[in-house]
C-alpha cells in the first residue's frame, strides 16, 4: 500500500512539473515542436513510402504527367499535387498544357500562393521544386504553430495550445502530397494576428495571400472582413481616413483575387473561378451525413480506412460542436464568428465526392482553424479536443507513413 500511495504521489508530481513545462513553452518553442513533429511524418513517408525520392510527393500521373516532366508518375489520374507542382516550375506560365503536366481544369490557375512560394525557394531551378515543395509545407506549419501559440496567448491561453491548430489531422494529406491547405493556414493565422494587433497593412497583405492559395480560404476572408469592418464602422469609426483605411483593407483581397482571376481569363479563355467540374456542392448534410453513417457500418466491419475517417469525422464534429457551444460566450473576434459560420455552411455542403474513399477533411481546414479560434478565446477546456487529435492525426499520419 505504501508503494502505491508513493507510486501516485510521484505521478502527480511529474503531471504537475509536465504541465508547468508546458505552460512555460515560449510560441517559438511551439513552433519547434511542431517542426520537429511534422518533420518526423516527412523523413518516415520520404524513406517508407517515397523510396527516398522527395519527387514521390507529388504523386503525378500518367494520364496527365508526361515522362519529359521529369517525375515519378504512376498510372491513373494522378492527385492534385501534380498541378501544383507545374505551377511552381513557372508559375508565370499559365498555359493549361507545359513542362509535360496538362491541367485538369483552369482552376487550377487560381490557387498560385503555394507553387509561387516554392518557385522562391527553389531560387526558379526545376529540380529543386519537388523539395521545395515540401519545404514551404514545413515552415508553413512552424508558421501556422507559431501564430496559433501567439493568439493562444493573446487568449489568456498557454501558447502550447497552438499545437492544437499545427496538429490538425488534415495537414496529414496535405503535407505528404504537396497541397495548399498549409498555406492557406498559415496565411490566414497571420492575418487574423496582424489584425488583432492593428497591423491593418500587413493583414491585408496576408489575407490577399490566403485568397490567393484557395478559395475557401478567400471565404474565411470574405466572412472575417465583412464582420471586422462593418463593426467597425458601427462603433465610431467616423473618421474619413480611418474608414478609407478599413475599407482599403477590406477590399485588397478581394482585389488581389479578381485581379488574378482576369490575368487567368486573358491567358486560357475563361475565369478559373468558374471551371469547376463537377457537382461540388449540395443541400448541407445531404452527402456527409449518408458518408458518416457509412464510415460507421464500415469501422463496425473493421474497414481501415472507414474507422479513420470515423475517427476524423468524431474529432472534427466534436470540435465544431464546442465551438457552436461556446460561440456566444467566447472573446473570439466577431470576424473570426463570421467565418466558422460561412465555412461548417461550406464544409455541410461539400459533395460526395469529397466523402468517397479515403476522405478528404483537408477541405475543413478553414473551419477547423476558426472552431479552434472560438475556443481558444472561450474559456472552456480543451482537454477533450486535445485527446481526440492525439489519437487521430498519429493515426493517419501512420497510414500516409506507408501509402502514397
């Protein structure tokens, strides 16, 4: 017995002196860890999965990859890492056929912030881009932990809970397959900090940047913006130069997106914008929530990839329904309110064909990181949100370790 009570009083001596250290990490430690962690998943998918060939990331195919492309292609379709990568060889070529990669569709054109980033880092070297690929998806997630940790402080917040944003299982596909989901995060973050903090010129810079890396990231920015200066403008803004100057910010993304949307129009004949192929959306909850019942009888049969994507689907709704709970209460920006409701109407609306197969919850990646916002600003615990990433990120993580 005596043993016992020493063997708990020890345990709860470390859980103490652990969750001190944990309190005491600085945002740039979180940053760290979260580099670290997700460099683990790359340096396992690199040599496991890729045969220590970074180009296998980008997962082309031959039906839309040529050999003189200079990649690994498989047969079949191919994933969408493969346009991206195009882009980022030239991303001034917008043809919708060069470097040996055919473009699926002009929408592709419209998501530039990514391969552009890339074609920085590869210093414009074609050989340099599958790498740099990967790279910017790796700062990108030391930005994306960074920001969160400085905004869970800001909060009131340990900034360790930034990992709770850095760690979302979605960036598991998007890491491993070279996409833009990293991008428009940390994007986005920066932009809603440099908000916050009345960095207005900045912000709009990095909300531009976002609307140019995804469309649902121009949504997140869209919602958060209205809300932000329409407030403003209710609560004594009154000043002609302090209104111009909201609006200006308010504008410049939507400016930026526009603008590119036109240069792509000039090139290829049509505004990307409106090329999408497909039934993409429908009633909410008509598609997801048949695919959710799926998952379940799959799971309940001992599918693998049904019970992941159970597993996903559990955390996000238990994250989305906390965050509706404490919606009202919560200090979170009215701007950052906004967006979660236009991106669960987003994501409820979402078609099959993101539910099929494995699914693809890299699509409620904008949701996910404003569910998180409301809570991190809404004083409940976020032990239970915290458990359930702990168990399905390593998950998932596990299953891309081995599978292109």
């Amino acid at each position: 017995m005596e043993v016992s009570v020493s063997d708990a009083a020890r345990l709860r001596v470390s859980s103490a002196c652990t969750a001190r250290m944990a309190r005491g990490l600085s945002p740039w430690a979180v940053a760290l860890i979260a580099l670290a962690l997700w460099g683990v998943f790359v340096a396992a998918r690199w040599w496991l999965a890729a045969d220590g060939e970074i180009a296998r990331f980008v997962v082309a195919g031959s039906l839309l990859t040529a050999p003189e492309a200079g990649l690994p292609v498989l047969p079949g379709p191919g994933y969408d890492g493969q346009f991206l990568y195009r882009l980022a060889v030239d991303p001034t070529d917008l043809r919708l056929q060069a470097h040996g990669v055919t473009l699926d569709s002009s929408l592709r054109l419209q998501r530039i912030t990514y391969p552009a980033l890339a074609y920085l880092v590869a210093f414009g070297q074609p050989g340099w881009v599958p790498a740099a690929l990967v790279v910017v998806n790796l700062l990108g997630l030391g930005l994306v932990a960074l920001t969160a940790a400085l905004l869970a402080r800001d909060a009131g917040r340990a900034p360790v809970w930034g990992l709770l944003v850095a760690g979302f299982f979605g960036f598991v596909v998007t890491l491993g397959r070279d996409l833009t989901e990293i991008t428009t995060a940390a994007t986005l973050l920066s932009g809603v900090l440099l908000w916050q903090r009345g960095r207005l010129a900045w912000a709009a810079v990095a909300f531009s940047a976002a609307a140019l890396s995804r469309e649902s990231g121009l949504l997140f920015v869209g919602a958060f913006l209205a809300a932000e200066v329409l407030l403003a403008l209710g609560s004594g803004a009154r000043q002609p130069r302090a209104v111009l100057r909201l609006l200006a910010v308010g504008a410049a993304p939507l400016l930026a997106f526009l603008s590119w949307q036109l240069v792509c129009w000039r090139v290829v004949g049509e505004v990307p914008l409106l090329a999408s192929r497909g039934r993409n959306l429908v009633l909410p909850g008509q598609d997801l929530l048949p695919a959710a019942a799926g998952w379940v009888r799959g799971a309940a049969a001992g599918d693998r990839a049904d019970l992941v994507n159970l597993g996903q689907f559990v955390c996000l709704a238990t994250v989305v329904l906390m965050a509706a709970w404490a919606l009202r209460s919560s200090a979170a920006p009215l701007g950052v309110k906004a967006a979660w409701c236009a991106t669960l109407l987003l994501v409820a609306s979402l078609s099959s064909s993101v539910w099929r197969g494995p699914a693809d919850f890299r699509t409620a990646t904008e949701l996910y990181l404003a569910s998180v916002l409301v809570l991190l600003a809404g004083g409940r615990s976020l032990r239970l949100p915290a458990l359930l990433l702990l168990v399905t990120t390593p998950l998932t993580a596990l299953l891309r370790v081995v599978d292109l």
